[in-house]
C-alpha cells in the first residue's frame, strides 16, 4: 500500500507559480512510475505529467509543457510539480498517482494504483 498527500496548492494570479508536493508513506516510491493529474468543475480528470521509475523519462501534456515542470525527490519518497505562468484555465484540483512499471499507458489514469487525495489549485485573471 501507497499513501499519498498532496500539498502546496492555493489561490495564485495569472502569471504566478506553484510547487506542489506529493509525499509518500507506506512503502518507498523509487521504483515506481509518478503521475498528476487534474479535474476541472464539471470536466474528466486529465493527465498533466508523468515521470518514470527510473526518473530519467518526463512526458507532458501539452498544456503543461514549457510551464510546468515533474521532478523527484527519492531520498525522501516525495514527487514534485513546479508550475509557473499560471493560466485561469490551470484551474482544478490536482492528484499525484503512482502505477508500477508495465502497467499500461501513462497518459491513463486507469494505470495508476495509489492516488492522493488532491489539492485545489485555483488561478485568478
């Protein structure tokens, strides 16, 4: 079992960032692949980014890419999403998932295993 906690979410303007935290218990995250996701009010939830297990592999979706940026901390068992030029439509609650290697695609969230709890990230004009 994984448990997962999100933090650093908030209330941001229009051109500001974030760092958002996900910290792992329960077993460590090293060898697993790392992912955000994101749900707007009234949307599906959507893929933002991913990284490998291995940690050298990072994809983006292409509202992420260029302004948000997926990282690990292994020593500590925490994920990272550092996000600058924040958009309005940044706007949603953000998850961090782990899925093991293998386990299908990582643009799916159906692949992920453990999820967090989430944590708002809302964006002002």
């Amino acid at each position: 079992q994984v448990q997962l906690a999100e933090s650093g979410g908030g209330l941001v303007q229009a051109g500001g960032s974030l760092r958002l935290s996900c910290a792992a218990s329960g077993r460590t995250i090293r060898s697993l692949g790392l992912g955000w996701f994101r749900q707007a009010p009234g949307k599906e939830r959507e893929f933002v980014a991913a990284l490998s297990w291995s940690g050298d592999v990072t994809r983006y979706a292409d509202s992420a890419k260029g302004r948000f940026t997926i990282s690990r901390d292994n020593s500590n068992d925490t994920l990272f999403l550092q996000m600058n030029s924040l958009k309005p439509e940044d706007t949603a609650i953000y998850y961090c998932a782990v899925r093991f290697p293998g386990s299908g695609s990582k643009y799916d969230a159906g692949s992920y295993h453990y999820w967090g709890q989430g944590t708002q990230v809302t964006v002002s004009s």
